[in-house]
C-alpha cells in the first residue's frame, strides 16, 4: 500500500509556512470541506504587480495544512495570471490519474502533493487550499 504522508508533506503539516498576518491585504479567500469541516482563510498583499506578501490559516488535517502551505509559497511573487496558471495545473495534476508530465513541471513544490492521488477521498484535502488562495486570487483589484 502506498504511504499517504511524505516527509515533505509532515514537514509543512507539523510547521505550516505563511503564518504570520500580511501588513497590507488587497484580498481575503476562503474555503470550507463540507465533507469534514476543515478550512482554509487567506490574506493576500499585492505590490508592484505581484502577490508579495501570502497568509494562510488552515485548520483540520495534514494534507489541507501542508498543501496550503506548499501552495502559498509558489503563489509569492508571481503576478495574479501567473498564480491563476500555477493553481489550475495543480488542480489537473491532483485530479488526473495519468501523471502528464506539462503539469508535474508547472507545480513546484507541490509535487510531493502526488502521493495523496491515491487516496482520491483525500484529494479535496490537498485542493483545499488551493481553493482559498483562488478565491483570493480573483478578488485582487489590479
């Protein structure tokens, strides 16, 4: 049986990154499993064209905490077309089953997420996050 948790993934569970509030918020993000109950809130700060500041609270399993911390480190820095392209691939890595290699090399850090592919019920879990900092994302006033 495939293990579920990878070091990597334990490493961001146990101390998530992107913690602290942002000094200045130009978009709030949300999301909720209505599965289990876990959620996720963002603040995201937008300066000279980019994302350049990111915090996350999530709150209920390993796999939202880690993923959601993975996801806001890749998201820092890029433009809000860029972090848009950065999550719909991590979305089609997580929900394909064949490994497309386009979307294994378009997702940084996330790649340690490909472990939870096989336990699709867990998969919400990794996207969580993900959702939150969408949200976000499409709440920015450029």
């Amino acid at each position: 049986m495939q293990k579920l948790y990878n070091e990597e993934i334990l490493k961001h569970a146990k101390t998530p990154q992107f913690t602290s509030k942002v000094k200045k918020v130009a978009a709030t993000g949300h999301a909720v499993n209505q599965f289990c109950g876990d959620e996720v809130d963002v603040e995201l700060s937008f300066s000279e064209g980019v994302i350049n500041d990111v915090y996350i609270n999530s709150k209920g399993c390993s796999i939202n905490i880690a993923s959601s911390s993975l996801m806001a480190g890749e998201i820092k820095n890029l433009d809000p077309k860029q972090a848009a392209t950065l999550i719909d691939n991590y979305k089609s890595f997580m929900n394909r089953e064949t490994l497309e290699s386009k979307y294994k090399t378009n997702i940084g850090s996330l790649k340690v997420m490909e472990s939870v592919k096989a336990f699709p019920i867990r998969i919400k879990c990794a996207v969580l996050g993900t959702q939150a900092i969408e949200d976000a994302v499409s709440r920015l006033h450029i």
